[in-house]
C-alpha cells in the first residue's frame, strides 16, 4: 500500500530511446544517439555471414543488462549489497515447418 501511494504522488517519467538501422541480408547494423553501434547477424548455416552476435544473443543480453541494471538500482535504494552477478540460463529450441 505505501508502494502504491508513493507511485500515485509522482507523474511517470518517460525515457525515449532513439537509433539508426540499416540491414543487408540476415545482418543488421544499428547506432545510437550517444555513438554506440550494434550488430547482429546470422550464422553461415541460416544465411548470415557469421560476422556479428545474432539477434536472438543480442536480446538475452540486453535482458540480462536490464536485470543487472534494476538490482542494482534497488539495491542502492535500499542499501543492501550490491548485486554482483546475474544468469539467464536459457535453451532454445526452433521448430520449422515448411
């Protein structure tokens, strides 16, 4: 409940997230408003070129940063000790029909 009350009391602060893409075949390539470029790709086997993580990679790691980024956030604010490691095990298994 004070959770709660406390979210009542402020206006939500929005975040706004801008970048450039572009992409060729199975590979893509993304830069930031603050300079930071991203790649993805496919392996050889799946019409990339291997060249990059691919995209799915790409994804998991940014859940991972945005776990990390929270826990330690939360742990600042309620002063416990600071998150050191995080792990998203994960299995994927793809099933195509044609």
């Amino acid at each position: 409940a004070a959770a709660a009350s406390v979210l009542r009391q402020r206006p939500p602060r929005w975040k706004r997230y801008h970048l450039v893409a572009s992409g060729t075949g199975c590979a893509a390539a993304s830069e930031t408003d603050d300079g930071y470029a991203l790649q993805s790709d496919t392996p050889t086997k799946a019409g990339g070129t291997g060249t990059a993580p691919q995209p799915v990679q790409l994804l998991l790691a940014a859940l991972v940063g945005c776990e990390q980024a929270t826990a330690h956030f939360l742990a600042t604010k309620l002063r416990l000790p600071p998150i050191r490691r995080i792990e998203l095990p994960s299995q994927t298994v793809w099933t195509v029909q044609l």
